[in-house]
C-alpha cells in the first residue's frame, strides 16, 4: 500500500484542492484542476507510462490518501468532501469494471491508521 499525505488545512476551495492533489500525486503540467481531470489522471495509477500520476501501484496494491485535517475540512467545505469522496468512488468503479477491486482510499484525518504521519 502507498499513502499520500494531504493537507487539508491548506485546502479553502476546490481550486485549492486541485493544486493540493497536483503537488502531492504528481499529475501532469496539462492537468485541468477540475474533477474530470482528477478522475482521469487517478484513473491512471496502475499504468506508470501513461504518466498521469507520480504515485504507482501494481497489482492488489492501493494508494492510501491520507487527508490531514479532513474532518475539519469536512465541516467548512463540505460539497468539496463529498465530491472527493463521489469521485473516488467512481474511479475505484472503473477498476472494478476491469475486474481489479478498490485501488484507491481515501481517509479524513479520524480515519488514519496509526502509524501515518499527520
């Protein structure tokens, strides 16, 4: 499993979010800063010579994405929450639909297993 860690304190709008994501996963100088964007370029995390994504998996592995302050984020932007999380749900389908399971998580800060930096 590989964890990114992600600042949600730094997060105040969707614009905000995108750059975040940007920084941390490596996603291309061409990427939108939108949600179709986000979908394409995490749609792309098992397949390194697309070059969507810095962050890789292979096969049974998941990418852990650790949102630090996530809960807090949660209550001052909470459409932008639930469209990360409608998101990822969306990409996880196209894995599936592959017949790969759940490639991608996401954990608000609560969430976090012990041991992942905050």
């Amino acid at each position: 499993m590989k964890t990114v860690l992600i600042n949600g304190t730094a997060i105040t709008d969707e614009a905000a979010l995108h750059l975040e994501f940007a920084a941390k996963l490596g996603f291309p100088g061409v990427y939108g800063e939108n949600w179709d964007a986000w979908i394409d370029c995490m749609s792309y995390v098992t397949e390194p010579e697309a070059e969507m994504t810095d962050v890789h998996v292979g096969v049974g592995e998941e990418v852990q994405i650790c949102v630090s302050g996530g809960r807090d984020l949660e209550r001052r932007c909470p459409e932008l929450v639930k469209a990360l999380l409608e998101c990822t749900d969306f990409v996880n389908e196209r894995f599936q639909a592959r017949g790969e399971g759940t490639r991608i998580r996401v954990l608000l800060d609560g969430d976090a297993p012990q041991g992942v930096a905050r």
